[in-house]
C-alpha cells in the first residue's frame, strides 16, 4: 500500500484537515417526507455549530435482526431522494451499499459510498465502489485487527481508488457487546489511512434486544471525546427527531435537539489536538 493523500476530497471539504468533518443523519430513510424534515434541521445545526457536515442515511437496513425490522426502500428510489435533498442543503451526501450492482446505481447519485462492517473484506464489492470514482468509506468490521485495513486499502488502491478512508466502529467484545478501543486510531493512521470515528453504532449491543439491536446513544458523546483525542480525522453521528421511536437503531442516535453542544465541543477538541505541542 502507498501513502494515502494528505487530506481526503469530499465535495467542500478534506478529510484530515484543519477542520474536523462529521458525517450526521438518521440510520435509515424511513420516508422523503422525513428526509426532506430532518435534512434542512441538520444542515441548521451544523452551521449553527460551525461545522463541515455530510448528510447521511440509508435507503436500506439490509442486515437487521428480524425478517420483521423495517428495511427501508429501493437504491434507485432511495439514492436520488437522498442526492435531491443533499442539494436542496448543500451538503455532500453518503449511503450505505450492499452489492456491484448497488455501486452502480449509488454512484450516479452518492458523493461517499460507504462499505458496511460486514462487507468490508468483499473484494467485488470494494472493486465495485472503487470504479465509480466516488469517495469510499469502509466500516471497519467488528472482527478485524486494526492493522488488518491494510490489507483493505491495498485492494481499493489495486482498482485505481484513491480517496477513501476507514470508519472505526467498534470491535467485538463476547457476546451482543463491542468494545472501543482508541488505540486502534494512531494504528491505522500510522498505516496510511484517514480514520473517521462512528461514536453511535460503536455504543451499539448487536442483537442485544433479541429481534434488533440495542445500544446506549447517551455514552455516544463521551466515546467521539475520546477518538477526537486520540486523533481522529472525523466522527460519525447519528442523529434522530425522536430516537424512542425510530424504526432503526433508535438506542444509539443522538436526539437531533441535542447535537449542537456535542459538535461544538467536539469542533473545540479537535482544534486543540491538532495544535501543535510547545
């Protein structure tokens, strides 16, 4: 693998930075008429909070639980809603994809394709999003050693892409738990990635509600402190309304009405850890 780029392009933004950049949105596109609510009220905050910002949300939970969890709507259908609302705010946009076929699709529309943990190591998924010439984002999986991205990277750089990153999500801890472990930012860094942190599915407890997943969305926060001070380029929120009542992991998103205080802080510590040591 050779040295990535300094910084990642995304849209405005670079990943890596002086500014820290966040990935925010709700786990899943449950309607356009939710999409086009909650986008304008994330874009608000973040300006609100000084922030570069990415929309994100998924057209499709494809690896719920239960046969019952919702899932979500088609890539086509969904893809365009989320590009139609990400230029409505001005912001890049991002989405999860599960297939080639998926890449595809989501690269006419998506600014990030993001690679799921599951998936990471799918090497004609990674070729797949890699072609497009989109940004790719990969979740690193819950069963991975953080020098095994290496590994990852070299396949994306072997199919020509040259802007991607990693997404430290938590790594699995026994049964239904997972674990963060902060070291495993400077390792992966020191291996020639940019690292974004996913602070809301790493409080995450896979399974733990027996048909869905649980989590602890209030410890969220206290986990983005820690990998921005530990040195992270970015962090990875998601955000809801009314998480109580979300379809899709509502115990680990952050109640929209309470972000901005966690992303101005989160603004402050970054620009703290980057300044250079007397």
């Amino acid at each position: 693998m050779s040295a990535a780029p300094d910084t990642v392009a995304i849209g405005p933004h670079r990943l890596g930075g002086e500014r820290p950049l966040f990935i925010l949105g709700p786990c899943v596109i449950e309607s356009a008429d939710f999409l086009h609510a909650v986008g304008p009220r994330v874009k608000a905050i973040a300006d609100a909070a000084g922030v570069d910002f990415v929309f994100k949300a998924s057209y499709d939970k494809a690896n719920r639980s239960s046969v019952k969890s919702f899932r979500g709507m088609d890539c086509e259908e969904g893809c365009r809603l989320l590009a139609e609302v990400g230029a409505a705010i001005g912001a890049p946009v991002t989405t999860d994809i599960h297939t080639a076929e998926e890449a595809a699709i989501a690269g006419e529309f998506i600014d990030i394709l993001q690679i799921p943990a599951f998936l990471c190591r799918q090497t004609d998924l990674l070729e797949a999003a890699a072609r497009t010439d989109r940004v790719v984002n990969v979740k690193k999986g819950q069963f991975l050693a953080p020098w095994d991205v290496k590994n990852i990277a070299d396949k994306l750089e072997a199919f020509g892409c040259r802007n991607y990153f990693i997404t430290e999500r938590g790594t699995t801890f026994g049964y239904n738990n997972l674990v963060a472990d902060m070291r495993a930012i400077p390792w992966m860094q020191e291996a020639g990635v940019r690292v974004v942190f996913d602070a809301t599915h790493s409080v995450q407890r896979p399974g733990g509600e027996g048909t869905s997943s649980g989590g602890d969305g209030r410890l969220a926060p206290v986990l983005a402190r820690a990998a921005v001070a530990a040195g992270c380029d970015g962090v990875f929120l998601e955000t809801h309304p009314d998480p109580a009542n979300a379809p899709s992991d509502g115990p680990n998103q952050i109640p929209l009405d309470r972000l901005e205080p966690v992303l101005v802080q989160l603004r402050e510590l970054y620009a703290l850890i980057r300044r250079p040591a007397l």
